[in-house]
C-alpha cells in the first residue's frame, strides 16, 4: 500500500519552503524579544532618537539602567525604548494649546509633563527636561531611603521618636493638613504617614534628624541621578528624572514588593485634591504626590501621579512654575483631564 504524500517534491521546491520557513523563524524571533522588552516597564534615557533601518522603516533602540553593588548580580530596574509614541501625539498637543494659553494670559511661566503609559510602555514629554526646584516631592525619595534602612535594619520603622520642640523654617506653605503635636511620641512609620498622606513638615523635620544621609543619596544615584546635597534647600530635578522615584515603587525594582506595596499604599493617602486627581472619577485608584516651591516673585506647584485606570494605568508628572498660586492647581487639574479622556 502507497504512503500518502510519497511523492517527490522538487528540489527548487523544498529550497523555497526552507527559505521562507528561515526569514518568518527570524522575524518571529525578533518580534518576541521586542515583546518581551516592551513588558519590562521603563523611561530611563533622558534623550530620545529614531533611526533608519535599510528597509526604511523607523525603529527605536533600547535604553537599560541596571543596579549596580553587587558583585554576581545586576538587578534590572529600567527599560525602555528612546522614541516618544506617535499615538499619543494628539494629547501632547492639546496639552501644549494648554500651556500656551496660560502662557499668553500671564498665568504660567513655565510648565513641562512626563506621561507613561504602562500598558503600551509608551511615554510622551513636553519640555520634560526642564530643571524645577521639586520641594515636597523629595518626601518620596526620603520614604524610599526609610523603607531601606528598614530592610537593612527590621524592626527599624518602630522606633520611636519624640517631638519636643518647633523647627526653625523659612517655609510657607500654601496647602497645610495634618501635623504632628509637641510632647507627643510617634513611630517612625506613623511620622511616614504624616509627611506623605498630609505633607507635614514637622513630620519631615524630625525624620530628617534620624535619618542615614549616605542611604539617601544612594537613593539618586543608584537610579542614575546626581546625588544631592543634604545641606542645600534645593535639588533641580526635571519631570521625567522625578518619574524614576514613582516607577521604581510601581515596578517593585528597588525596593521589597512589601515595601512598594507600603510605600504606594502611603502615596493612595495623600489629601491634596487640587491638582491632578480633581476633576478625575473619585472611585480610581491613584497614588500622588505633590510639592510646592519657590519665592513670592515666583511660585512653583507640582504632582506626581499614578492613575490606575482600568486595563490603562498611566504615570503623569507635571511641574509647573508661575505667579498665581490659584491658577497652578488648575493648569495640574487641567492636564491631567486632558490625559484621562483621551486614555
């Protein structure tokens, strides 16, 4: 009995399917491991560039920031692709129009955005590498290195601490909350709470006295930032260097998944409802930060955030610089609105 497809194919034949079988085996290969990158969140190089492949087809090449101090090992914790997403092209100029005409009014000095969006890793910046004095946003660096020396040290977040007496401040806040008492002893982990959920400077203060400066400044440099200097009152950082501190907690990439549960769990907290979460659906999901700065000539307001939108979540920082301390929290409400209804 004949065997089906016994007969001969020709030789031209069966070099044709092999040929073919090889390029679709490499561009399959090829897309999978650009698959996989994508997965792999991040936004680390502070330059973006697009080259020509010979097809003509425009590709973007990789960035990796990997963690160094160890000696066997090199923790990933960014990657990300230099191109800016043409798909979100339509946002970035509706924010620009934004900007532009706050600018034209008087309102605004200055403004620059970092958006990512986690579930196409895409991310797009206006005048994102512009330098602001960052103020309360280093709350969020400092609950990192706290969260740090804990898992260096257990048990350390239980100390306790007194607070016996006012700092000395030149600082005005214009969004006050919750703050701590005089005479009153307080957990480590409780003055964490008060300094991220209510912005207490009081609170910051006494942690400031307790903390391991070294500790701090590996925080930066470890994501590839300058370290700053513990002494100065301010640390020029732009919108897209300030992302790292937000990713790393949503990444789970630089501290335990315990801690960067914790630390987002205190970030959800945060009362200020002025900037980005305004006019946002109150029953999302968000985790924010924000900060304010500068002198009475000039006056800078800025929020960090992640939305956790269903199927969509997305990080967006916006700094702000200008003269009206009103009209700030509605240019952050503002373009965060703009960044929800187009996501």
């Amino acid at each position: 009995m004949k065997l089906l497809f016994s007969k001969k194919i020709p030789i031209g034949t069966t070099l044709f399917i092999t040929l073919i079988s090889v390029i679709s085996t490499y561009f399959t290969m090829d897309f999978l491991i650009r698959s996989n990158l994508m997965e792999i969140d991040s936004s680390y190089s502070l330059s973006g560039s697009k080259a020509k492949t010979g097809s003509g087809i425009f590709s973007c090449s990789y960035n990796l920031k990997r963690l160094n101090g160890y000696s066997l090992i090199k923790p990933l914790m960014f990657v990300d692709n230099d191109c800016e997403a043409e798909d979100l092209n339509t946002v970035k100029e509706n924010i620009n129009k934004l900007i532009e005409g706050y600018k034209l009014a008087g309102d605004l000095i200055s403004a620059s955005v970092y958006l990512k969006d986690y579930s196409k890793n895409e991310w797009i910046g206006i005048n994102e590498n512009e330098k602001f004095n960052p103020g309360s946003l280093l709350k969020v660096p400092e609950l990192i290195t706290f969260l740090k020396m804990d898992e260096l040290h257990p048990g350390f977040l239980e100390k306790k601490l007194q607070y016996n007496h006012p700092f000395p401040t030149d600082k005005k806040p214009q969004f006050l909350s919750k703050s701590i008492e005089l005479g009153h002893t307080y957990t480590i982990k409780d003055l964490l709470t008060y300094m991220i959920a209510y912005s207490d400077n009081n609170a910051t203060q006494l942690l400031n006295a307790n903390i391991d400066v070294d500790a701090f400044k590996k925080v930066f440099t470890d994501l590839g930032l300058e370290a700053p200097d513990w002494k100065s009152n301010d640390y020029p950082i732009s919108a897209k260097e300030y992302s790292l501190f937000m990713r790393v907690l949503y990444n789970a990439t630089y501290l335990s998944d315990h801690d960067s549960e914790f630390a987002a769990e205190l970030l959800a907290k945060s009362d200020f409802k002025n900037g980005l979460i305004k006019d946002l659906p109150s029953y999302l999901k968000m985790v924010h930060k924000f900060g304010e700065a500068g002198n009475g000539s000039e006056i800078e307001l800025h929020e960090s955030a992640i939305i956790y939108l269903d199927k969509r979540p997305y990080l967006l920082t916006v700094m702000t610089k200008g003269k009206d301390s009103k009209k700030l929290p509605q240019v952050l409400s503002q373009i965060s609105d703009i960044v929800y209804q187009s996501m």
